[in-house]
C-alpha cells in the first residue's frame, strides 16, 4: 500500500477510534525488532495496538480479519 494509501486510511481509522472513546497515544510507533505499530490507542486504562490494513478486493482467507487482543495486568 502506498503510503499516501496508508496515511489515508490510518487517519480515518484514528477518527473512528477517537469518536468511540479511544485516546490515540502514538501513531507510526517503532518498536525496534517487533517493526512498526500503526496505531496505539488506550480506552478503559487498556491499550491496544492496531495494524491498519485495507484489501482492495475485500479480506479473504484470514488476510486482514482482526486478530485477538493481549491483555496484560
């Protein structure tokens, strides 16, 4: 995905998070060998890490589909 692509679809997402409750704390994160994480969010004194994916034809075979959250504490 580009990143013009990336950015777009990363904001839009922000928004939905901060309309429901979320507090985005950081996007574009680098956690060193773990890689990038798009964006982190807190709601409820949870955090959760969201990768933001957009399939042009739609997600199929598992590609995109949420993943289960950790919850630490």
């Amino acid at each position: 995905m580009s990143r013009y692509k990336g950015n777009y679809f990363e904001d839009k997402e922000s928004d939905f998070l901060s309309s429901n409750g979320y507090v985005i704390i950081d996007r574009n994160y680098y956690a060193g060998k773990l890689g990038e994480i798009d964006i982190v969010a807190k709601k409820d004194d949870v955090y959760h890490f969201i990768e933001v994916m957009a399939c042009p034809g739609g997600c199929l075979n598992g590609g995109g589909q949420p993943k289960h959250e950790l919850v630490f504490g």
